[in-house]
C-alpha cells in the first residue's frame, strides 16, 4: 500500500497575494508532502492492503469521543500513526478549503445557514478570527456541522481533526500552524486569517460537504 501526494486544486501561484506562491509551495510540497513521504514508510502503511487514509487515522486515534467543550484536545496517547496520517487528511482538507476564486461572502446552504445561526456573516467572520487568534500554539481552525444541523467553529489543537469525534462533520478547516502563514505574515495569524475569509475560503467546497455530511 502506498498513498500519492494529493494533487493541488491550482497552480501555487493562484492564491497570490493573499498567499504568495513560495509559502505555498513550501506548505504544499514541503510539508503535506513530507507527511506523505513519512506516512508510507510507517509498518501499518508499508505492510498493509489497500486501505483508506480515514481507517489510519482511526486507528491510531483508538478511541471515539464526543465532544462540546469548543475545543478538539490531543488524547492522551497521540500514536505517531494519528499524527502523520491526520496531517496527510488535515493539510489535504485544508488545500481544499481555498480557492482562487474565493472569500467575501458565503453563497447557497453557506449563506443561509451563518445567517439564521450567527445573524450575518460579519460575525461569523469575526468568531472565526478569534478562535483562530485564541488558538495557544499549533493546530487548526474547523468549521464543523454538528448532528443537530448545527455550525460549530472549533479549535483542532495539532493535528486533531473532526471526523473522529461523533456528531461533528467537517465542512472547512484552516491550517493555523506557522508553516502556513510565516513566509507572508510573520507572526500575524490574524491578518492571515482575514485574508483567508476576504480573499480565500472556498464556499463551493462547503456547500458540497454541507450536501454529504
């Protein structure tokens, strides 16, 4: 069994300005790549069948928790397996998550959904930031459909992700470890993640991942 290196949705200049071409390739053929790289060399990957990405990382988490504190926390045991494999789907997801194409204001089930949920986007943006801002370290920024149909924004500390809890669908994720911003902002996560929201975000992705979850 061996996993490929996710092909990127577009050219590693198309982000531009918001994110210029060298932090992205350096994000995108640099570490998902490395995470790839690291993923097939591991006993569960090299030795086993066909297999699919979500099954290792459900492995190595080996638990199923629910969770409503606001925040994914690091188990107690996090298997090397569950931290390369989740970084392999969480950077993956994350790619997905932008588009040239993207920002500004939410269209369709997006739209509608934030509206009733958080009045209007502007505040919806502004919880996104902040949980982004309030984020101690490294990890990521999920915007999550609970069971009850609900939007969550939840902060994924390291490499945790959503999938593995119960109840909690991901509909977008941003990558708010340094390595995804540092070439262009420093230590400014906050104007990162506003250029995201302005400029990046792509709602056709979770429009089509609110239709599946």
């Amino acid at each position: 069994m061996k996993f490929v290196l996710p092909r990127l949705p577009y050219k590693a200049d198309a982000l531009a300005p918001a994110l210029s071409e060298k932090q992205v390739e350096m994000h995108y053929a640099g570490h998902l790549k490395g995470y790839v790289d690291a993923l097939n060399k591991m006993p569960e990957v090299a030795t086993a069948g066909k297999i699919k990405l979500e099954e290792l990382i459900l492995k190595g988490k080996h638990e199923l928790v629910d969770n409503r504190l606001g925040v994914l926390p690091p188990g107690e045991h996090t298997p090397k397996l569950f931290n390369i494999a989740a970084q392999v789907y969480n950077h993956t997801f994350y790619f997905r998550s932008l588009s040239p194409k993207g920002g500004g204001e939410p269209k369709g089930d997006m739209r509608d959904i934030i509206d009733a949920q958080y009045g209007s986007y502007a505040n919806f943006k502004k919880k996104v930031i902040a949980k982004a801002n309030n984020l101690f370290g490294s990890g990521y920024i999920w915007i999550t459909l609970d069971d009850e149909g609900q939007l969550e924004i939840i902060r994924g500390l390291n490499a945790e992700t959503p999938f593995v809890y119960q109840g909690l669908s991901p509909i977008l994720g941003i990558d708010v470890w340094e390595h995804a911003y540092y070439m262009d902002y420093n230590r400014r996560r906050g104007d990162y993640m506003k250029q995201v929201m302005d400029k990046l975000i792509n709602w056709d992705f979770a429009n089509q991942n609110l239709r599946h979850a």
